[in-house]
C-alpha cells in the first residue's frame, strides 16, 4: 500500500517552518505554527507535526523550545529542490540559554553566573548567522527597557559571545563587584566605565574599571514574537 499523501494543511505547515527558519535561523513555536496555518488549538498542530514525524519528514525534541528540524525527506515530499532551506535546518546550532540579563538598573545575582536555567534549555540558531566557532556561544533572556533604542526589548533573547574584553560602543553583559549584573554599551573613559543605556529617560552608570567584568559581547538579538 503507498503511503497517504500529505493533506494540504500539513503541507501549509511544513511550508511556513521552512519558510520561518530561512527568516529568521531557528524554528517556530507551536503557536506561531498555528496562527500561520489558521489552526487556533495548539493539540490539532501537535497531531499534524506528530503526522509528519511519522512520515520522517520532521524530528522534534520536546524537551527544547523550537525543537523542530527538517528532514532531507522534505524538498521531496512538497514536489521542490529547497536546498537553501535544508541546509539551513541542517546546520543549526543550539545555543545555550543561561538566565535572565537586566536591560534597566542592575540587579542581584548573588554571583557572577547566569546559569539557573535546565542545561536542556536551548535556542536554535543558523549557523550561517553566527559566523566563527559556536562554542563559545550562550543566550541571555532579557528583561527591561533600557536597550529599547537598539532594537532590544523586554523578553528578547540576545546571543552572546563569552569575552572579557570589550572596545568602547560594544554592547555587553556585565557582572558589578557588588553582585549585581546588567546590559549595557561600553565605554571606558579614564578612570570610569560608562555602561550607557538606549534609553533617553534612562541615566548611565559609572563604575570604577576594577569593579567591572565584561561576561560577553552580543552577537545577535532573537525578538519575541507576539501570540
């Protein structure tokens, strides 16, 4: 018996995933999946994407957030040669998410670490937009205003490198001497470290050079997408 053909709203989705992670370098929720497809019950997607898993056009890791990936199957199965695409899901890279960093007024941490997330969390990105070695890659949710001017907005996710150093104008994740830790652009100027918000309402912070440790540089900014 051959196999039963997609029906057209598996076909929908699996255009829309491919056509998401071209855009934007990592898979779509389950809710954006079914806003864009006119499915409003998050359990019909799930039963549509388990469909496709079985068909071996999909793989899913449930225990990660976006943890969709394209089979080679795919180009095949839609009558296209996407190999654009394909590759593209191929080479994702899954990046760490390690906490939660204040874009506003420095908050406690109680050290200089932001690992309190599961080391399953994860965010998948292309390859291809994070040029260089991935290892050195982990992900930040931010929380607060005070990036907004530089495209930077509460509940994003931005994409850091680990360095601890950073050129004046750099945007970084920094830890304070009293346990405190921020986003901010850096400047050093003289005997102070300027951390410079994007925000007009919002004044800068000067710290002595010794109290500051760069954690990393951001590479890339993921934005929340409204549901």
């Amino acid at each position: 018996m051959s196999e039963k053909p997609l029906s057209d709203r598996q076909k929908n989705i699996m255009t829309y995933i491919e056509e998401y992670v071209q855009e934007n370098g990592r898979p779509p929720t389950i809710r954006e999946i079914g806003t864009a497809v006119n499915i409003s019950s998050t359990s019909v997607v799930n039963y549509n994407l388990t469909k496709l898993k079985e068909k071996g056009l999909l793989e899913r890791d449930a225990e990660v957030s976006r943890g969709l990936r394209l089979t080679e199957k795919v180009a095949t199965s839609l009558g296209n040669t996407r190999n654009a695409v394909a590759n593209a899901v191929a080479n994702l890279v899954r990046v760490p998410l390690l906490g939660n960093i204040v874009a506003g007024e420095p908050i406690e941490v109680g050290h200089d670490s932001f690992a309190v997330y599961d080391e399953e969390d994860a965010i998948e990105v292309s390859r291809a937009m994070l040029p260089g070695k991935t290892d050195d890659l982990f992900a930040l949710r931010v929380s607060g205003y005070s990036m907004i001017d530089a495209m930077v907005n509460d509940g994003d996710i931005v994409i850091m490198r680990q360095d601890s150093r950073a050129r004046n104008g750099e945007m970084v994740a920094v830890w304070l001497s009293d346990d405190t830790t921020t986003l901010k652009y850096f400047y050093h100027e003289g005997d102070k470290i300027r951390l410079q918000p994007a925000n007009p309402t919002m004044d800068p912070i000067y710290v002595d050079p010794g109290e500051v440790q760069v954690q990393g540089k951001v590479m890339m900014v993921l934005r929340q997408t409204a549901h």
